[in-house]
C-alpha cells in the first residue's frame, strides 16, 4: 500500500516544477509570435524580463550583473579610470557607489520605459526610468544571461535571451551609444575580441578588484581563514582571461567541484521543491508608491529594497526594537553602521543619485533631460 508520504514525495516536485513555469508559459504565449516576426519593442523586452528578473531568479541574476561589472575591472583603461574617480577606494564610497548603482539598474528594470504601467497607455505617468537614466547621462558626462544558464534552476529561453539584449540596447542608445551590435551574436562576438584585445594583467585591476571584493565579503569573518577561503572560492566563479586579467591565483580543482555542487544543489532545490515567487515579492521598484509626511502630505523620497554593507538610504527605525535590531545588524557584520542622516537616511530621489559631492549638482538639468527622453514634461511629486 502506497503511503501519503510517497504520495507527497512523487506529488511535491511535480507540482512545484508546474507551477515555477507559470509565469514563463504565459510570457511565451503572448511574445513568442512577435519575438519569430521580429517584432519585439523594447517595451514588451522588459516585460519578458521580468518574469527572470523579477520572479523566477532575481538573485542570481542579480549577482551575475554584478560579476558583469566587476568582470570590466580585468580591462585596466577602465579599472584607471575608476581608480581615478576615487570612488573605489574607501568603505564609505564603495557603497554609495553599489547602492547607487543597484537602484539605478532596478529602476530601468523595474520602471516601464515607456512611462505607462498600463499596455493601453493610460493613467498615471511614471517618470522614474527616464530620470534614473538621464540622472546616468549626466554623471558619464562627467567623467549577464550565462549564469542562468550554468546555475540557475532554468535556462533563458530564446525569447528572454532577445528580450534582454533588445532592452539593453534601447538603454544604450537612450545613453548615446553608438555602434551597438545588431544582434545578439554580434555583441558576443564584439565582446570577445575586445576582452582578447584588451583584457590583460595590470595591478590597477587587482587592486581596483580588491577594493570590491572588500565590500562584498565584509560580513565573512576572517578567523580560521574562512575569508580568504571565500574569496578563493569567488575566484572560481571569473572565467580564466578575467582571473589572469585580475592577477588573481588559480584555484585547485576541489574548490571548483566545491563551489559548482553548492550553485546546482541550490538550482536543484528551487526548481522541484520550492514554489515560485509571490507576485508581490519582488526586489525592484514597481509601483510607484510615495511615503507620506506626518501632515499628509506626498515626500518624494524613495528607499531601496534592499541595502550595502554601509547602509546607505535605509530609514531610522522609530522604536526601542527597531534601534535594538540595527545595532545587531552591526554587531553580525551585515551593516557596518545604523542607519543615520549622514547615510541619507531619508532615502534618495533619482536625480541626485552618484558621488556625494554632486547630490545637488545639476537637477533641473537632469529632470529636463529626463522630460526629453520621456517625450513629456516630469510633473507631480518628481519636481516637489
């Protein structure tokens, strides 16, 4: 006789499997015929990405735009450039400048392009994703899919893979881009040889690399030499031109199957024994939903969704337990402060986003920026 926990045991892995492609069914079902025509927007691009980017593996993917970033750190003009800045070169910096980036980036994810919330391009405005990139624009004046598919619990389809590249292209050329690839394949094979023609070992790269690397692994001890181990570990994780480029040492074999167990177990877990994400629970802001000031009225100031080792933008809590839990944050190594008015702790407004001595620089300039690329005046609370 066949138990209920063999039941379950046969049931549960099934169901989870049906339900986590859910979301993936319906966005191939509505795209799929425009993405064979040739017809996909940018719109319906960032439509499709959400699905992965937003639900199905908002972390993954997540850390795999920012090995994307620190992969550019294995160039050494730009990794001179940066050192340059002076941006990367202290706590307080580097996490201004990966807070910052991250709601940035989620906000051109996260924020329709097209300023409506609605396929009918109707109602309310919303601003945020031209801001954050003419915000973006100014600051420049100044001065990756593989994962899902070696890691993450599915693939990208064709169809999000060309919705990605579609996206991205459409950002680059809102920033002025010239000369972007047609094609996905194109851009790869750009990609390639500009890494075989100018990724090579310099100490700029490691010592730009070392300043993130820093940052990322704060909360990791350094007892026993559990951090250097899993800095070790993330060395696994560049591919070889990058680790050379990098100056960083090659790993022994055990750390690779070590690590890559680690990343398919997980990927094995969440595709047959968890369900998918709620349609509320995501890491990227979507409505545009403004706090209210004590009198009632609309504060146009945001917070992230989630927050660096510096904790830059998060609020002050209110109560006894609210301060009892920062300082154990602290204490855990998860922040390296509480949160307080130095650290913005009112929040943040996409036109004043980057390096602190530019907060109040350029504005206007950059809300009129945000009004072109939009294709209508900014209005409401973004110009309180």
């Amino acid at each position: 006789m066949i138990s209920f926990s063999q039941v379950l045991d046969a049931t549960v892995p099934h169901v989870s499997n049906l339900l986590r492609f859910k979301r993936y069914r319906e966005v191939h079902k509505k795209y799929q015929h425009k993405y064979e025509a040739g017809k996909l927007t940018p719109e319906d691009a960032q439509k499709i990405m959400r699905v992965s980017a937003m639900y199905d593996m908002p972390r993954l993917l997540g850390y795999s735009l920012a090995f994307a970033l620190f992969k550019t750190y294995g160039i050494p003009s730009i990794s001179k450039l940066l050192a340059a800045t002076k941006q990367l070169k202290g706590s307080e910096t580097i996490s201004r400048r990966y807070a910052d980036t991250e709601i940035l980036i989620s906000t051109w994810v996260g924020c329709p392009i097209s300023g409506y919330a609605t396929e009918d391009r109707t109602g309310e405005i919303d601003p945020r994703a031209m801001i954050a990139l003419a915000r973006v624009n100014y600051l420049h004046s100044r001065y990756n899919i593989a994962w899902a598919r070696k890691y993450g619990w599915r693939a990208l389809s064709p169809l999000e893979e060309h919705a990605y590249y579609i996206f991205w292209v459409e950002i680059g050329k809102r920033m002025g881009i010239r000369d972007i690839p047609e094609s996905l394949e194109s851009m790869k094979l750009w990609s390639r040889a500009y890494e075989k023609q100018y990724m090579v070992a310099n100490p700029i790269n490691s010592a730009v690399a070392g300043y993130t690397m820093g940052e990322l692994l704060y909360s990791v001890p350094n007892a026993f030499g559990l951090r250097r181990w899993v800095e070790n570990l993330s060395t696994c994780l560049l591919d070889e031109p990058v680790r050379i480029a990098m100056m960083k040492p090659a790993q022994p074999w055990y750390n690779h199957l070590f690590l890559r167990s680690v990343l398919y177990s997980i990927s094995f877990v969440q595709r047959w024994l968890m369900l998918p994400r709620s349609d509320s629970n995501h890491r990227h802001p979507v409505l545009l939903d403004f706090l209210k000031n004590p009198d009632g009225t609309i504060n146009p100031r945001m917070h992230p969704t989630k927050y660096t080792v510096l904790p830059w933008y998060k609020p002050e809590p209110s109560t006894i337990l609210g301060r009892t839990w920062d300082r154990l944050l602290v204490l855990m190594k998860i922040h390296s402060h509480v949160p307080s008015k130095s650290l913005r702790s009112e929040g943040y407004r996409l036109e004043e986003v980057g390096p602190i001595k530019l907060e109040t620089v350029a504005r206007e300039e950059v809300l009129k920026a945000a009004a072109v690329l939009q294709g209508c005046p900014i209005t409401g609370a973004f110009t309180q």
